[in-house]
C-alpha cells in the first residue's frame, strides 16, 4: 500500500485516470450506454455471531437488539414475497439480471435460485450474509475463507463456478481485490468511483465495473429518505446524462435492485416507471455483469 503521507494516490489497487485522456470505449452495436442490473439475493441473520462485522447503516442507535425480528422480517419478506415481484418487473421489460448471492441465501433459498437460473441470468458471489461484511477487521485467512466459502456456494447452487464479486454492502479490505483476483475471480462491481470499467492493479489484473452507489435503491430511498415516486424521474435524468455523453466514448449504468425494498407493494409501481424509461432508450446495451467486464477487458486489450 501507498503510505497516506506521500503525495498523489494513497493507495496503488489502480492508477488514476482522467476520463477525457483515455481511448474511446466502443460497445457492441455502436451501444452508448451498457446497461447491467443486480437483484440482491441475501440472507439476513436473525442473530448474527458478536464477531460479525455490520454495515453501521442498519446498526440501530438506540442499541443493536438481539435477536433482530424486525430487521430480519424486513429482508425475509422480499426473499418471500417481493422476490416475485421483481422477476415479474424484469420479466416484462426483457431484463436479464446479474444475481449478487450471499453463500447462505443460495443455500436457504434454492427456489430463487431456480428461478433465477431459469431465466439465464448470471450469478455474482456477494459475501456469505447480509449480516457480515469483509473489513479491515477481518484476518487474512479469514478473509480467504469468506471469499472461497462464497464462490463455493454459488457453484453448488447453480453448477458454475462465479468470475464476478460484488462486496457486500461494499465492504473491503485493502487486501481484497488481490485476493479475489488468486481465487479465480476476473472482475468486481462494488466501486463507485467511476462512468467507465477500469483495470485494477492485481495479478492477474481484474476489470472493476463501476456501480453507482447513489442510485442503489436501498441508498437512495431507505438512508437518503428519497421519495419513492421521484425515483422513476432521477434514474431517467442519470441514464440521460451517460446516454448523452456515451456518444463520444461508451458508459456504464448499473441498477441495484433489492427484494426487501422495491418489492413492497407500495414501491414495485415505481421500478416498473424506471424500468419503462430505461428501456426506451436507444443505443443502450443491455446486458449481464460478465458481459460487460470481459467485453470491456478485450476494448482496453486491444487499445493497450
């Protein structure tokens, strides 16, 4: 690592780059904007071991109930009843979703993953729970355990082995791009950082595909306490702005979709909204996770 006193980056998992000095990223098609979605499908602990390391977003302040039935409710109700609401959603726009899958939920929900499955959509490893995100915290071994527990669950679920990693609750250590890239893993989607996929700094390099944090349905409606309603416009105004930029050089859009949240009944009108919008674009590239990482890789390749 970069030591935090020296000057430039501080940290060396990739270089900087500014976006107008880099070579044009073409899509196929003449596409503008590559268009990937991720439904969530985890598991919530109803009593997460004391070790565990929680997104401080969900930690109550008044103090961190046990067992959590509340919490725990919330998220079950989408693995029980939103989940269809949202294959329902996609279904009628002709979406083919990347699944980030917690290794438990694969293991406790094998009807999602059926159907998941069922609809050709590709698996993304998430973590082993909802409940435990990668840190600093953790050691490395243990760090390891977490990374090949999780690919190895989604391997046993749906018979292939996962190439993608979406960190749960974008949870990392500075450690964890090069651990995934030894464990077989080729790309990442947890960095906000960025409108374009990027080489990362490991060996073998990983592509990260940028997924944009502030329009996480669970960012934006539940912390950020955005109106449900206003959410069909401001996806419509951020695909807009990318669309119209892509036609220089290509963007990425990535939608977050969580069961627990956007499944409710009283929110799924307001996906389907933006969904409506979304597909009324043309140029757009709609396609899966890997997709999107191993057709940018071979861009970069051939410009390199």
């Amino acid at each position: 690592m970069v030591s935090y006193r020296a000057p430039g980056m501080d940290h060396d998992l990739y270089p900087y780059s500014a976006l107008p000095t880099r070579p044009i990223l073409r899509w196929p098609d003449g596409a503008r904007v590559a268009l990937w979605v991720v439904v969530f499908l985890e598991h919530w602990e109803l009593d997460p071991p004391g070790s565990a390391v929680r997104d401080p977003r969900f930690i109550d302040p008044y103090g961190d109930f046990r067992p959590e039935y509340r919490s725990y409710a919330f998220r079950e109700y989408g693995n029980r009843v939103g989940f269809f609401r949202i294959l329902e959603a996609l279904d009628r726009h002709g979406i083919r979703a990347t699944v980030a899958a917690n290794a438990s939920a694969c293991e406790r929900y094998p009807f999602l993953v059926e159907e998941c499955g069922n609809r050709g959509w590709e698996f993304a490893a998430h973590g082993t729970h909802a409940t435990r995100m990668i840190s600093s915290r953790l050691s490395e071994a243990d760090e390891r355990r977490v990374i090949e527990t999780s690919a190895d669950a989604v391997e046993r679920a749906t018979g292939t082995r996962p190439r993608g990693w979406i960190s749960q609750d974008f949870g990392e250590s500075h450690r964890t791009p090069q651990l995934l890239a030894e464990a077989g893993f080729d790309h990442l989607a947890h960095w906000p950082n960025d409108d374009q996929p990027y080489v990362m700094t490991t060996d073998p390099e990983l592509i990260s595909v940028p997924y944009q944090s502030e329009l996480d349905d669970v960012q934006l409606l539940w912390h950020r306490r955005t109106l449900t309603p206003r959410y069909p416009a401001i996806i419509e105004e951020a695909f807009s702005v990318l669309h119209e930029e892509g036609a220089g050089s290509g963007r990425s859009f990535g939608l977050g979709i969580h069961p627990w949240l956007f499944g409710m009944p009283h929110r799924i009108r307001y996906l389907n909204e933006a969904l409506d919008k979304l597909v009324a674009f043309e140029g757009a590239w709609q396609a899966s996770l890997g997709e999107i990482a191993a057709h940018a890789r071979a861009e970069m390749t051939s410009s390199s």
